[in-house]
C-alpha cells in the first residue's frame, strides 16, 4: 500500500482531522481479451496484473500517516505485458471502509481485488464511447466492495481530443499521460460480513449498503436467500411503487434505504430453516451490483450426565448416561474421562457407547452417550466426565459423575444414621414434653376433694 498526504480535508468541525490520501491496491484484470471485449467462449477467462489507484481518500488521521512514500506509476508507457492501472476518482462517491483498505497490511489483513470491464451495451458506439469496468474488492476479515467504475466520458468537442489520444496498448482505449486508466466511481456498495453466525431465536442484520453518482439513482432493491439447490425472494422494493409486502421476521427500513443508502436485512427470531446464501442486489436504470453473506445458524447443547453419584458394588456394573440435546448444527463432539485422587491428569475412555443423531421439529439435534462401569476394573473413589465440543460453545462443556468409595458410602450411611437418630430423639422429647404438659393442667383443672 501506498499513500500521499495531501493535506487536512476541510470540514465544519476540527475534529475529527481527516487526510487526503492514495491507496493502491494490486489486482488482477479478468474476462477480456486484447480488444477489451468479454471473452464469449469457454475456458478461463485471461487474467492480467492490474493496479487500483484510489486518489485523494479521505480517512481519520490517527497520527501514524507522517511516514507515508509517495506512489508513483511505475511506469509512464506501458506496452501489453505491463500492468494495467486504474487511477480511480472518488469525487462523486466515497469510497467505503477505506480506511480497512488503507491499514490492511499492517493489521494483517489481505485484499484481494478483482477488476473486470462490466457491460459493452451501455458503452456506446462510434470511436468516442464510454467503458464501464466494475472492481470487486475483498478483505479477508470479511468485508466486501463493489466499485463500478467510468472510464473516460466524451462530448462532442472531446471526440476528435480522444481520437488523438494515445490508447493503452492492451485495452484500447484513452489514457492519461502518465499511462493510467482514468475513472470515476459512480456506483458503490459494499457489506461489513461475507459470513454471519447467529443463535438460534435471535435477531441479526445482514448489512448492505450503496452510494450513487448524483447522476444516478436507485431503482430497485432485492434481497434473496439460496440453500441446499433452491431460492426464493425475501424483500423487493421497486422505486415508484406502493412499497414492499409485509413479510413476517423479514424488514428493511425503506426510509433509511432511500435516504442514507442502508439496505440492510433485518431478520427477527432466527430458525434452523433461516439458514443459506443470502444476496443484496441493488440495481439503478444502468447497473447492478450484488454481495453474498453466508448465514449460519447455531444452538449450544444442553448436557445432564445421569446418575450424578454411583456407589461402589462388587459385581456389579454400573451406566452413566450423558444426554445432549438441543445443538445445532450436527456436529457435535463427545468424549469421557476418569480421573481418581491419584491421577494427576484425565485419562481417556475409549469403550463409550452412543444412539444415533434425533432431530427436533425445531431442527436441533440431540444424541445420547452411555459409559459402563464394571467394578472389576473401576478404581474408587474416582470422577467420570462427559466432554462435549460444538461450533456454538465458546468452550467444552465438562458434566461428572462421582464413583463412591465403599467406606464413603458406609461414612456416609453411618452419618445419616446418626443424624436420624437425633432428630428422632428430638422429636420423641417433644411430644412427651407436650403430653406431660396436657396433664399438669388437667390436675390443676380438677383439684382434689376434701
């Protein structure tokens, strides 16, 4: 990444201080051929090393942007092997999350970045014509951008300035003295997630926002939902119309999305069936352009080991049962340990039994595990626990059980005794207290005769 300070951006308020500056982001240029056409046939499209060149981005100086260097073109006559750049104006529209974009390297995110023309047939015809390239940006902490980008616009009087330009030797048309490509962003949209995991019967937001050239405006909104080979439409907003359906848990604030440009999905009391590939497509009378969140839907497991306490019988064996129920998705991971005083770690069993996978109608899972305990080869006293690992648990969830000992038992039996042994005392003093007490009165009620 390269950047240049340019300078504090005006603004009403002094804070907070904002820098003018470049970012460039490599990429590749994909699916056309020498003379800039989409390639038509099968195979893989050709790809070509590209460069994006945002001029003048305003981010936050957080003080850090004093040692920025200089980007410079590496190279001002580029023949057909060199890299393509593409010196983006963003004077029309923002460019969103720049600031990811500007300190992803040292945050140790990657980027990758993808260019593509988007459509010949709003280019134009006649040699004065206008080409529209979209670039697809992607940050591996999840957040995705979607640039369409206007190559050079001619009028009438710049027709015979372009016939005369010189024309970059791989696209084939205008460029800049310095050999750049020069665009304007016109149309953005970009998501904070490519992959959201929610809990089941929560609410959660899938983000998708836009910004529009004045020159452009909204037509139309769509959020779908994809899974396991089908599809279907959640929300349509068509600018114009009498507003979308009302759909249950589905909303987008049509207020918001015409004002500020947020058309983020809001679903309430997620299900297992709300799960899928969710698509925000956003569309204007020219273009379209779309990003993909995958949405998963988890449920920790509840886990009861049953009998809590089991006392040490010769000859007799003994089974724990572990129940886990409630998870989602399937996957899930059970495990049992033994551990006795003189263990100063767990050991692993290996000889646990489990059913099979039961499904809810919710759609959660449950599974039992079973441990036999043979008094022939148990150890007491000694602890037994039922490890269980899922995707939506931060951390294992440990449940024990307690092998008593027999001179615990017998302590214990002896204990009880005691204790039933004085309360059966206390309570025999009192109802004999109370009888003599009733007869004391009686006496005194019927004195003796004389």
């Amino acid at each position: 990444f390269f950047s240049l300070p340019k300078g504090p951006a005006e603004g009403p308020t002094a804070a907070p201080l904002l820098r003018r500056v470049d970012i460039a982001l490599g990429c590749s240029y994909v699916g056309a051929d020498v003379r800039g056409s989409l390639r038509a046939s099968g195979g893989s499209s050709p790809e070509h090393p590209a460069t994006l060149l945002l001029r003048g981005i305003s981010v936050r100086d957080d003080g850090n942007l004093d040692d920025v260097t200089e980007y410079k073109v590496p190279q001002e006559n580029p023949d057909s092997s060199s890299p393509i750049v593409f010196e983006v104006s963003a004077e029309l529209v923002s460019i969103p999350h720049a600031e990811s974009l500007l300190h992803a390297d040292c945050e140790g995110e990657e980027v990758t970045c993808e260019i593509s023309p988007y459509s010949s047939q709003w280019a134009g015809k006649g040699p004065c014509h206008t080409s529209w390239f979209v670039a697809n940006l992607q940050l591996s902490g999840g957040i995705s951008i979607v640039l369409v980008l206007r190559g050079p616009h001619c009028s009438s009087q710049g027709e015979k300035e372009e016939h005369d330009a010189t024309l970059h030797p791989k696209l084939k048309i205008p460029m800049s003295k310095e050999g750049t490509l020069l665009t304007t962003v016109e149309f953005q949209s970009s998501s904070r997630n490519t992959s959201l995991r929610t809990h089941l019967g929560g609410s959660v937001t899938l983000n998708c926002r836009f910004a529009l050239a004045p020159s452009s405006s909204l037509s139309s909104l769509e959020w779908k939902r994809q899974h396991q080979g089908s599809g279907r439409s959640l929300f349509r907003y068509q600018v114009g119309s009498t507003g979308p359906k009302a759909q249950p848990k589905v909303h987008v604030d049509v207020a918001e999305l015409l004002g500020s440009g947020d058309a983020s999905l809001s679903l309430e009391g997620v299900s297992v069936g709300d799960e899928g590939t969710y698509i925000c497509l956003v569309s204007t009378p020219l273009h379209q352009a779309q990003h993909i969140i995958q949405l998963h839907v988890v449920a920790p497991p509840r886990v009861r080991v049953i009998p809590a306490v089991v006392s040490f019988e010769r000859g007799v064996t003994t089974t724990l049962t572990c129940s886990i129920a409630g998870y989602y998705p399937l996957d899930v991971s059970v495990s049992w340990t033994q551990k006795t005083p003189e263990d100063d770690t767990e050991i692993p069993l290996s000889n646990a039994r489990f059913s099979s996978h039961r499904q809810s109608r919710d759609g959660t899972y449950s599974i039992t595990s079973y441990l036999s305990i043979s008094s022939a080869t148990a150890r007491a006293p000694a602890t037994y626990s039922c490890h269980v690992s899922h995707v939506a648990l931060a951390e294992p969830i440990s449940v024990s059980a307690h092998l008593m000992a027999p001179e615990q038992m017998g302590s214990e039996g002896l204990v009880g005794g005691f204790i039933a042994t004085v309360i059966f005392i206390v309570v025999l003093f009192n109802v004999l207290r109370r009888r003599a007490g009733r007869s004391f009165k009686m006496l005194r009620h019927f004195p003796r005769g004389r």
